[in-house]
C-alpha cells in the first residue's frame, strides 16, 4: 500500500492507524480555534480537519496551520478555488467532496497538490451519490457510494495523482462497512480514512462508530479513523482510542479492567473509578490495570493485569501479575493511589507494600 505523508505524518502501510477529529469552532474565531486544535493535540488527536469555508478567512487559516502542532486538513467541500486558496498558504492537506469539481479545476488543483506534496482525501458521503450512480448501481446505496469515489478517483489518478486518500461514510452502519470493503478491494494501494457519519451523541454515537469502525479494522481496513459524535471534539479523539486499543492496534492510554460487580463485591467499583481516574495519566501508555470489586476472585479473573486493585475488608488490596504487592484503607485510596501508580511508571511498584 501506498504511503502519504502530511507534514511528516506518515498514513497508510505501515504507520499505525490515525486518529482524526475535527474544529468544531468557526475559523473567524481565530483564538477558539487554535486554542481547541491544542487540547485536540494533548488528547491525542493526530490530524485535524478544519472547515473552510470562505476566502475570507484565508489568513486565520494560515495562522491556524502555522500555530497548530500537528497537521491540519482544510474541508473546502466543492469549491476549487479554495482548495487552491488552501494549498497556496501551505495547508498540507484537503479534503474534496466528489462529483463536484470540473475536471479543467481538477487539473490546476492536481498540479498545485503536485507541486506542494499535498495530500488530498476524496472524502464522501451519501450527499455525494447523483441519480445517475444510484441507478448505475441498481439502487444499491453503497454501491453507488463507492461508485461516487471511484469516479473521483479515477480523474485524479488520470492526472497521474496518486496522493490520495479515500474516504466514504454513512450515517448507516452496514452501508459504510460494505461501500468501504468495496472500494478497498478495487483501489487496495490507496490508503483508507474511516468513520461511521453524523453517528449520534453519547453512548448511542460511540457504540455506532465503534462498531462500524471495528467491523472494517478487524478486516485491516483503514489508516486513520474518526469518531464523528455530536460531542466535544476531545472525546472524539478518546473513542478513537479507546477502539484501537480494544483491537491492540494502538496504546496511547490505559487498558482499564474493571469488573461488573455481582453480590460478593466489597468495593464499589462503579464509585471508586471516578475517583482513580484522575491519576491514569501516571501510568504508562499500555499498562492494564483492573479494579475488582472483590479480592476473592478480582485478583484471579484479572491476573495479567499490571496493576490490579480489588476491594477487601475494610480497603483495597493491590496486586500486579496475579501476586499481592500492597494495599491500603478506603479512606487512604486518594492518597495512597498516585503514589502507587507514580511508582509503577518508575519501575518501583513492588517496593510499595
Ligand atoms: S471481582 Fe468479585 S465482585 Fe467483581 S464480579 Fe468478580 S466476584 Fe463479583
């Protein structure tokens, strides 16, 4: 497969997947924005798509991609010549709407994107099908999807472009897996973003893309992903992650273990995981850890877990690798946890009984 890099972020082939988010703030709020690209970036977030809508804010642009610390994408939908405007001021990355652009803006914009090493991402959703393709397609709508990027795909790589990124979405689970296992199996050398569109909100948005995510990575399907929830953008970023680490694609963060609790619990869990997670950040990326309600049977249905904390009489015992190596009383667990956690990073967690 081929590799596309985007200002020294390298997708496809053997990078790891990435993960995406996008502003959710006007570019004319300049300070908004970058200020939000920045928490966007401490969470995680590894390219950030930004709408650009107007020639208007062609400087705030400019300063934006200048000021972020990681790669920005400009959404410039269908119209050419902000995707020239993009790419003049040095935006490493557009994302285009197929079926849109006239093949004679086409050309100048692949010979701009030549020029400028710049990566461009046909990026579509149901939007983007015409009646032409859905009935081309016998009124199969992802086929007709993957027809719509193919298409687009097909100018730009007759124009001997092929730094390329392919997207289509739905807002339909079983629609997007089909359409982008589809055009993975017709275009396999161009590397692939995923996401379920316009998922939802909380839970229900989570569980949607995760699954339309998760059902395309278990295919090794997709190079970068993107969580699309009516949420704030960060915890975009964290599903992200929290689905590549389920499918071990990815580290960034803990692997919380934590048990569902039944009648012999003597730690509340559901209680004590609010007052833990403040302190996850000390751990390394990758550590296990697991809060069991009980010390019965918590250490044995969690002994991998590098750290595991389960309740007991009267406290908490900690164990790590299924061995006991200290513990304390409930009312020292604020206490008591960061330096445990402190020492596990610098190797020292067994010194902690
Ligand atoms: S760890 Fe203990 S409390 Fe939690 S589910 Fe297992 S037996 Fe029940």
């Amino acid at each position: 497969m081929r590799q596309v890099d985007i200002n020294g972020l390298t997708i496809g082939g053997n990078a790891p997947v990435r993960v995406e988010s996008m502003l959710k703030i006007p570019l004319s709020n300049e300070e908004a924005c970058l200020s939000q690209s920045l928490e966007l970036a401490k969470e995680g977030c590894e390219l950030l798509r930004v709408a650009f809508p107007d020639i208007r804010f062609q400087g705030e642009l400019a300063r934006l991609i200048k000021a972020a610390t990681i790669p920005i994408m400009a959404d410039i939908h269908f119209d050419p010549l902000l995707a020239m405007a993009a790419m003049e001021i040095g935006c490493p990355s557009i994302r285009i709407n197929p079926g849109n652009i006239p093949l004679r803006s086409l050309r100048d914009i692949v010979a701009l994107a030549s020029e400028r090493n710049v990566v461009i991402r046909i990026g579509a959703n149901s939007g983007s099908v015409n009646e032409r393709q859905l009935r081309d397609a016998s009124g199969d709508r992802a086929s007709a999807l993957a027809l719509a990027v193919g298409e687009q795909m097909e100018s730009l790589v007759s124009l001997g472009f092929h730094n390329i990124i392919l997207s289509a979405k739905s807002s339909a689970v079983r629609e997007t897996v089909s359409c982008v296992a589809l055009l993975s199996r017709l275009y396999p050398d161009y590397p692939m973003h995923i996401g379920i569109t316009e998922a939802g909100a909380g839970m229900g948005g989570i569980v949607k893309s995760s699954v339309g995510i998760a059902l395309l990575l278990a295919q090794g399907i997709g190079n970068t992903i993107r969580v699309s929830l009516s949420e704030p953008p960060e915890m975009e970023v964290r599903a992200g992650y929290h689905i590549l680490r389920s499918l071990d694609l990815r580290k960034r963060g803990i692997n919380l273990i934590s048990c569902p609790t039944c009648g012999r619990k003597r730690l509340d869990v559901r209680l004590i995981l609010p007052i833990l997670e403040p302190y996850f950040s000390l751990l390394p990326d990758g550590t296990e850890l697991a809060v069991m309600g009980c010390e019965v049977n918590g250490p044995r249905e969690a002994a991998h877990a590098d750290i595991g904390i389960a309740g007991s009489q009267g406290g908490v015992v900690v164990f790590s690798k299924g061995k006991r190596i200290g513990g304390c009383a409930f009312e020292d667990i604020p206490t008591y946890i960061p330096v445990l956690f402190r020492a596990f990073s610098e190797g020292c967690a067994t010194k902690c009984d």
